[in-house]
C-alpha cells in the first residue's frame, strides 16, 4: 500500500504544472548605469555609441583574407562623469599582480628611515601604468 502511495505521489510530482519563466530582459546598452551618481551623459549625435574597447578573435572575411586576433573600441572615454581609461595587463603595463612590495607595522619602523604610505604606492603605481612601464608589447 505504501508503494502505491509513492508512486502516485511521484506521478502527480511529474504531472505539476512547471510555472513559466520571465521574459529575457531586453539587452538596449552594453553600458551598466551607476547606482548612484550623475546620470550618463546623452549619446552622440545620429544616436550611435562608439564601441567599447573589446577582443576580437581571429577570423576568416568573406572575402578569403584572414585576419588575426587583435583589440577594437575604445580605450578612453567619460561616462556618467567619470574618465575610464581600460587597459591590458602586460600589454599596455606591469601585471599589477607581479608588484611585490614589503609592508611592516608602525611599531617596527625606523625613526630614521624613509617609508613610502599606501597612497604614495598607489600614485606611483598609477604613474607607472600611464608610463607604460614593463609593458611586453
């Protein structure tokens, strides 16, 4: 009797109805608006967006001519009032990963010796990567 009971059960979980699933969200700009913040500024003129800065793998053109992977877009450009710069690492500068600093305690430092504080490092490292420094190309 149990054995019927769970088969019927089984059955009736096979038989449920499966609820639909949302309709995609349609995809209108590859751009993420900020949370918070100023609001993007207006798209250029004739309504197109350049590119943003992409991969583009190696391919064959209906023509025959093959062309090898390379880089497309745009590199720099402002949004939503801030200036994006997007970079390679070790293309365009250092693999950030590859910088290896020492970092001690305040109680062990030397009076007498000179340190460098986090954000000396950071615009040093900024100055580095807009340098081009250790860049492989």
């Amino acid at each position: 009797m149990l054995f019927i009971l769970n088969w019927i059960k089984t059955l009736l979980r096979l038989h449920r109805p499966v609820p639909p699933s949302p309709p995609p969200l349609p995809v209108t700009s590859p751009v993420i608006p900020p949370i918070s913040g100023p609001t993007p500024p207006p798209p250029p003129e004739a309504g197109v967006r350049k590119r943003i800065f992409h991969f583009v793998r190696p391919h064959v053109r209906s023509d025959g001519v093959a062309v090898k992977a390379h880089f497309r877009g745009e590199r720099e450009f402002n949004w939503a009032g801030y200036k994006i710069t997007i970079t390679v690492p070790g293309r365009d500068h250092f693999i950030v990963d590859e910088f290896n600093v020492g970092a001690s305690d305040e109680y062990w430092l030397d009076k007498n010796a000179k340190y460098l504080t986090m954000p000396q490092v950071g615009k040093k490292l900024r100055g580095w990567m807009d340098q081009g420094v250790g860049a492989r190309r």
